[in-house]
C-alpha cells in the first residue's frame, strides 16, 4: 500500500515543507485465515466420507454413524467413559444444584440438577492437528 502525501505539506512546528511518499508494510490477508477457520464438516461429509473409504451405500454409512453415535450416548447415560483410540475421551460430568437469585424479585432459588459433556482429545489428534 502506498499513501502519498500531497507537496507541500507544511510541518506545524518547523514551519518547513516536506515532500515525501510513505510506504507501508504489505498487510497480512485476515480474511484468508477467517474463512478457513470457518470451514467445518457435518455428518453428510462424515457419511460420505465412510461410504467412499469403505465402499458401501450412503445408506448403510450413515447406519454405521447413527450406531456409533447411539453407543456413545448410550454409555454416557449409563455414566461410562467413552475412549476412541485416536479420537480422546468422552465423560458425562454431573453438575450440582446450586443457588441463585432472580433479578427482577430478588428471590432466591436453586437451580436443578444437570449434567453435562466433557472431551478431552487423544495425544494422538492433539499431534496431527
């Protein structure tokens, strides 16, 4: 990028005139890494991605996701840890009640209990990525 500044221009304090073209250093492109940091892949892709690897149908690819999928929740909710070699490990944490105040009344009232779903990435995936 180059800004040229017109002749002539006046320095306030000196009084002197100066000539001069200012050149900045070449900008780095953010949107360039934005957009590949937007890119993601869903379960179409996952899907045909098994069915090409392992030639077999869309339809008994996307079975074997759904089977996948469905033993991982079902193990969650039993309370078992789930570990995928090469993937990491998924545990259902459970998350106490606890207490807290509405604003509008001021009134004080505790929450139910929940749970929630932890990952932690397998060594192995942290590495390649």
């Amino acid at each position: 990028m180059i800004v040229e500044v017109p002749d002539g221009v006046v320095d306030g304090r000196s009084g002197q005139q100066h000539h001069f073209l200012v050149r900045a250093a070449p900008r780095q492109q953010p949107h360039q890494v934005a957009v590949a940091a937007r890119a993601r892949i869903g379960k179409a892709q996952v899907v045909r991605a098994i069915a090409q690897r392992c030639n077999m149908s869309l339809k008994d690819a996307n079975y074997v996701y759904s089977i996948i999928l469905r033993t991982i929740i079902n193990e969650l909710h039993t309370g078992s840890r789930v570990v995928l070699p090469g993937i990491g490990r998924f545990k259902k944490i459970a998350i106490a009640p606890r207490r807290f105040v509405k604003p509008g009344t001021g009134e004080s009232v505790m929450s139910t209990r929940s749970s929630k779903i932890s990952f932690r990435p397998s060594n192995y995936l942290k590495s390649e990525i």
